[in-house]
C-alpha cells in the first residue's frame, strides 16, 4: 500500500489492515518512508488511535523490525522492567542492581530522554566511561557474571521502535495508547525476559494526566504482554511532582547512589522497594510482597546493591569509583538559585514544567540527535509538603551556559503553587493491573 493511502486511511479514523501496518513498519525500518509521512502518520495515530488488534499489530512488526534475544541458559528467574518515563524517574538504575542481589536476573533496554522525561541511557552515560552500546554477546555475559546490565536497544533489536522513539520526541506525538504500548512491549518482547514488571505513570507529569489514561494504558500493555507469553504486571504510580530531589542526568546518578546506599528520598526509596519486591514476586523467588520488600531491604543495608551497582558500571566501562566517590560524577559550572516568594506549604510542583526546565538547562533534546549535557538538570531544596518563609531557596539550577539560567528561573517559578493548608497525604502506588484484574490502593 503506498504510504499517503495509509496516512489518509487513518486520518480519517478507518481501522489500518496488519499488512498495512507491516508496510509502514517495513517503511520505517528501511528508510523507505521518508521522516514527513512517518510524523504525518504518528500525528493521525495520535487522534484517531489503534484498536487492540492494530496494536498488537504494530507491536509484532516492530519486534519482527529487529531480532529476538536469546536469554535461555542464563541463571535465575529473569524479569525485566519498564517506566513509561518521569521526571526524576532513576528507579531502573537502582532497581536492576537490588533485585539481581536477590538472585533475579535483570536484562534492561532502556531508552534516551523523550520529551520532558529523562532517559536511562543518557543518565548513566553521565557516569565517566560508562557504555550503554554493548552488543549482546557482551549484554548476555554482563547478565551471567553480575545478573544486570542496562543497554541501549543494539541496531538489531526493534530498530523500528528507534526510529519511531527519535521522531516522536521532537513531533510532539507521544502521548498515545497505542503507540506507547507498541513502543514498550516491542523492546521488552525482544530483550527475552520471563516476566515484566512495568512502571505506568500517572500525573502531571506523566504522558498519561489521568488515572483511567494510564489504566488503559496498563491494560493494553499487560494484554500484549501476556499475548506473547511473558507474565506481565503494570504498576499504576503517581507522577505530579519530580521523584525525589534530583532532575538532570549526572545529579540522578549522585541520587541513585545515595538510594543504592539506603539514603536516599522517601518517596523513591518506597517506590524502589515497591517495585523490587514485585519483581521478586513474579520471579518466583519470594512468597509475598512483605517477605520480598524485607530482602530488598536486606540486599541494600548489606552492601550487596551498592556492590552490585559498581560491578554492573566497572562490566559496562564505567568509572566504579563514582560509587564510593559520587564528586568524581560531572560538575555543572553555572549555578542559581530559585527562592520562595512567600511563606506557606509547598502544594504543588509541577513535574512537566520542572522536566522542561532541566531540558532548557541542556539535560534534554530539543531536536533529534541533539547531544546532552550531563551536568545540567535542578535541585530540589524543598518538596511538596514543605513549609518555607519568603525568600527560602527552593530550586538550584545548573548548567554549563549561564545563558540558560534566565529562562530556566521563569519557568522553574512556574510550576510552583504555594498555599496556607498542607496538601492532604498521597501515596505513591495508585493501583496495579495483571492477567488476575485490577488492584486499586
Ligand atoms: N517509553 C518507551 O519506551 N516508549 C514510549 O513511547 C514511551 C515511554
């Protein structure tokens, strides 16, 4: 089918036919369809959706795109994990080694920044050395000598999801059911785990605002999952405000390594452990979640996770030190400071304006292939929930071109909403979806 019949066929809100949605993928992975029909198709996919069946259509093309791999004779359960991307979202880098020191094998594609989300990739490519561009002769013996390793999706892997990720990130054609779900399950198909735990977010600064968006989301996730053999459970959890206190790529490794060694923020720290256990729990190898989250515990207060964290860089090239010594981690050279215009209870932060802060302070893309800058990202010096007098340091922004800083402060202000009353308390998981039905907290 010629692509402008496909773009059109869309357009106006027909359902597309799997082998018209095998061309596009074809198109996209051999260049065939020139980027404009590409983001023309997106944008229509975006308004018009996909029913399951074109989903799970476009979900087996991608992974077709590429090759599967073969993690058969690795030791251990082995469970994969997936966010479908926050502000202040490091979970993965601390999960991965957590839940291998409990014996779960944990093989992990992750992606680069997208819109005003942060990237796994482009976050540990902060750590001096580190690569996240192992073949998967290398993935497969980083997984059997230390049970983790986090690599970017190799050319083989689902190369039409790359392609489709880079486009989307600067078309503003993300925040989509279907062309998420494809994006995810295609990656997590072919990595080859067992079983999946994914990170659905839900919130201001979530692809997803609402709690229904992000249950259907769950669901057509968990449905393609199970389609295609793998245990799948999707966590609903909160993302309104920035997860802990870092956004930016080095500052979340120094957060990661204060999380490896049980001094991290309060509320990564509960969804970390949260997760952990879950994964645990769908490896098979503890009973329950109070029973996992106690290993979890143990795996960090022993030392096991912050040995494991350093193996898994040192694997990966990496500088180890960092672990010990997190200073040795790019510095920014520009710095401010953001204060409070008045007293009261900080009841809001809103994270999508915070994320783009840190993208306008150079830690994100604004068009494709765009390089990052490691350093830059925002502090958090209070959160919400605090109480502040006027004049309070609240943000610190770096960034090596002060000439970003100006426009950083407007917009950091903004996300701000600062009222007399405390905010009532939230938690961080709202729900979770699995082949068994829905569990609502
Ligand atoms: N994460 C992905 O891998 N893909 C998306 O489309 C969104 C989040």
């Amino acid at each position: 089918m010629r692509a402008v019949d496909i773009i059109r066929a869309k357009r106006d809100g027909e359902r597309l036919s799997t082998p018209a949605i095998a061309d596009f993928v074809q198109g996209v992975t051999s260049g065939a369809w020139p980027d404009y029909q590409i983001a023309a198709l997106l944008m229509a996919i975006v308004w018009r959706g996909m029913d399951a069946a074109e989903t799970t259509a476009l979900t087996q093309a991608m992974v077709d795109s590429g090759r599967r791999v073969d993690l058969s004779g690795l030791p251990g359960p082995r469970v994969g994990k997936h966010s479908t991307g926050g502000v202040g979202d490091k979970v993965s880098i601390v999960l991965a080694p957590i839940v291998a020191a409990c014996g779960v094998t944990v093989p992990k594609m992750s992606g680069r920044g997208l819109g005003h989300t942060g990237g796994t990739l482009d976050k540990l490519e902060a750590i001096p050395g580190f690569r996240t561009a192992l073949d998967l002769d290398a993935f497969r013996a980083a997984l059997a000598a230390h049970g983790c390793a986090i690599i970017g999706q190799t050319a083989d892997i689902a190369p039409a999801d790359k392609a489709l990720y880079a486009l989307r990130d600067v078309t503003a054609t993300i925040e989509s059911v279907p062309l998420i779900a494809a994006s995810v399950m295609s990656k997590k198909i072919a990595e080859g785990s067992d079983a999946l735990v994914l990170d659905v977010k839900c919130g201001r600064g979530a692809f997803m605002k609402t709690y229904d968006e992000a249950r259907a989301l769950a669901q057509a996730l968990v449905e393609i999952g199970e389609g295609a053999g793998i245990r799948t459970e999707a966590c609903i959890t909160r993302m309104d405000a920035p997860l802990g206190r870092a956004i930016g790529n080095a500052l979340e490794i120094r957060e990661c390594i204060d999380l490896v060694h049980g001094r991290g923020p309060a509320d990564l720290e509960a969804l970390i452990t949260y997760l952990a256990a879950r994964m645990l729990c769908l490896g098979g190898v503890a009973p329950a979640e109070d029973a996992a989250a106690a290993r979890v515990r143990e795996a960090v207060a022993s030392g096991a996770a912050a040995a494991r964290l350093a193996a898994m860089i040192a694997f990966q090239g990496g500088d180890a030190g960092v672990v010990a010594e997190p200073d040795r981690l790019p510095m920014a050279r520009e710095r401010a400071t953001v204060s409070s215009p008045r007293a009261g209870v900080i009841t809001q932060m809103d994270a999508e304006i915070v994320g783009r802060t840190s993208v306008v302070l150079g830690a994100g893309r604004a068009r494709k292939g765009d390089a990052v800058d490691p350093a830059a990202g925002v502090r958090l010096l209070r959160v919400v929930g605090d109480r502040i007098d006027a004049g309070d340091p609240i943000f610190e922004l770096h960034a090596s071109d002060a000439a970003r800083l100006a426009e950083a402060e407007t917009m950091v202000r903004s996300s701000l909403v600062i009222d007399d009353e405390a905010p009532a308390a939230t938690s961080v998981v709202l729900g979770r979806v699995s082949a068994a039905g829905e569990w609502r907290a």
